[in-house]
C-alpha cells in the first residue's frame, strides 16, 4: 500500500487573560459558502521546524512575534483528500499561546489572506463557542470541550490526539 500524502500543519490556541481564543475565518471551496473558524497557522515548509513555522505563521496571519517555546497540546490527523487539495489528509500540531489580547494584523495582505481563504479574525470566548448554533463549523469539531479542559486542566503530559 502507497503511503499517504499528508500535509504537515502547526496552529497556535491564543488564549487571552479571559481566556478567548483567536480563530481565523477560514471560507471553505467545497461545498461553497462553507466556512471553518480554526487557530492560526499553516504548513510547515521545507527545512523548517515547527515551532519556526509557527512564529512565520503567527506573524503574517495576525502579527504577533512569538516568544518563548510554547507547548506542544493536541495533535490532529485527518485522512481526507478533500482537507487540502493536492494531499490525501492533514497533520496539524496545535501550541498552547498565552497572550494580552490584541487586534491582530499580520504582515500578509488582504489579498494574500483572502488567496489563502481567510476572510476574518476573531476572539471567541468558549461560552460562545458552546453557543453557537449557526452555519460555520469549528475545527477541531469539538473544540467546545476540548477549549475548557485545556483551560481547567493545563498542559497534558503528552499532546491529546484528536479527531476531525
């Protein structure tokens, strides 16, 4: 058997002193008008680590420098050619951020950020993510649990895995 093609992703959970998290709106291709909130970040290019690809990440997409070494929290793999075109799945590796809240600009363009299907940033608090009961989806899909047990409980030992 072949083996898969995934795309290899980081993503940062930037949480404020209130504890909301800053999601990117992200508009899905297929099935059109489909949206997706989900932590900032992105594919990790060649010859850089990860941690590297998510402070170039953090800073195009809303402008904060990243210091320190953040906490490796939950890992997510997806087999699903439809997550990225040109790979069979993903692989995303999500850091724990703490930070003051801000209002996030990155150093892309809105052209940029729209040709990478970002229409939208925004803090969300876990309430009204548990709220929500609308059209767009979140990712991961039970990041209205997943959200409140890394607030109440911390850093795991070892990063949880996670579904879709």
């Amino acid at each position: 058997m072949p083996s898969l093609k995934l795309r290899h992703a980081v993503r940062a959970v930037l949480l404020d002193e209130e504890d909301s998290v800053l999601l990117c709106r992200f508009e899905v291709p297929e099935p059109p008008g489909s949206v997706v909130w989900t932590a900032p970040g992105g594919g990790i290019e060649r010859d850089e680590s990860p941690r590297a690809a998510l402070r170039r990440e953090l800073q195009e997409e809303v402008g904060l420098a990243l210091v320190g070494e953040p906490p490796h929290v939950w890992h997510q793999e997806v087999v699903s050619p439809k997550h990225a075109p040109g790979y069979d799945g993903v692989v995303n590796d999500y850091y724990l951020v703490r930070t003051a809240r801000f209002e996030p600009r990155g150093t892309l363009s809105d052209d940029a950020l729209a040709a990478e299907n970002i229409s939208g940033l925004r803090w969300w608090h876990p309430g009204e993510i548990a709220g929500y009961d609308g059209p767009d989806l979140f990712s991961p899909r039970d990041l209205s649990t997943l959200l409140p047990a890394l607030i109440a409980s911390g850093v795991p030992a070892e990063p949880l895995p996670l579904g879709l």
